[in-house]
C-alpha cells in the first residue's frame, strides 16, 4: 500500500510570516494540531504545532503577532506519495515524530499522522477478524445441548 492511500489531503499549510494568532485560528478552523510551513513553492519549509504556539510563542512571551516561523521546528521529516507505506512506519519509528509530511516532485500534497496508521492498522484488523467473526456467528452453540436438543440444568 501506497502512502498517497492513506495521507490527509489536501493538507492545512502556511507561509512562514504567518502570525501565531492567525495560525491558531486556522488549526482550530481545520481541527488540526499542526500545520506544514511551505515556501512560494509549495516546498516544506516547516511544521508548527498547537504546542510550539502554546509553549515555545505565547507561554514563552511572544507577541501573538510573532511569525510561525520563529516557533517552527524547521527540519522536517518527510516521505513522498509513492512510497510504500513501511517506508512510513519506519520513519516514525525512527524519528519519533507524530507527522509526516508528504511530497510529490519537492511540494506538500498531504500528510500522514499516527492517527492515519491507526486507522490502517484498524481497517486491516477489521478486514482479517470480519470473516472469522461472522464465521463465529452463525456456528449453532453446543452450550446446553445434548444429541441436538436442549437441556436446561
């Protein structure tokens, strides 16, 4: 499987002179917990979280009127659209980091989250335990039978 499969898309990004108070209103707009920085060409340029704005902006004493790029993480950890997905659980894996950027020929196109494997791991887990749940189902119980009849103690 493909990462493009599983990503968000269209992504939630920012120029990097986007003001603190303004990149809140977003997320919250977006119900995101972060948002990808990208540059006039649609090249990550970075990544700003719900935390870097309450901790590293306004917790650490910037004006709202800060731009992100002043509390962005900007080496970002990224994975392209074509990758296989294994690709992307071992950058996770590796890095630590809760989301991945997705790129198509150097420009964001999506994102891929912890949640977005979740929700892959729980398809795959539904998609294996379905047949053998309906199989469980329909099997008649032997609990309190005996030679095809019912007994009840």
């Amino acid at each position: 499987m493909k990462v493009s499969e599983v990503m968000t898309s269209p992504p939630v990004t920012v120029v990097p002179g986007l003001r603190l108070a303004e990149a809140a209103r977003r997320m919250a707009e977006a119900a995101v917990g972060s948002l990808l920085v990208v540059d006039d060409e649609g090249a990550p340029a970075g990544i700003v979280t719900d935390r870097d704005i309450a901790l590293r902006g306004l917790g650490g004493g910037l004006d709202p009127d800060t731009a992100v790029d002043a509390v962005m993480s900007p080496r970002v950890v990224t994975v392209d659209a074509d990758d296989d997905l294994q690709a992307a659980y071992r950058a996770f894996r590796r890095t630590g980091v809760r989301r991945l950027p997705v790129l198509e020929l150097g420009r964001v196109v999506g994102v891929l989250t912890i949640d977005d494997l979740f929700l892959d791991v729980f398809r795959r887990l539904a998609d294996l335990l379905g047949p053998v749940a309906r199989t469980v189902l329909q099997e008649p119980s032997e609990r309190g039978s005996v030679g095809g009849t019912s007994h009840v103690s």
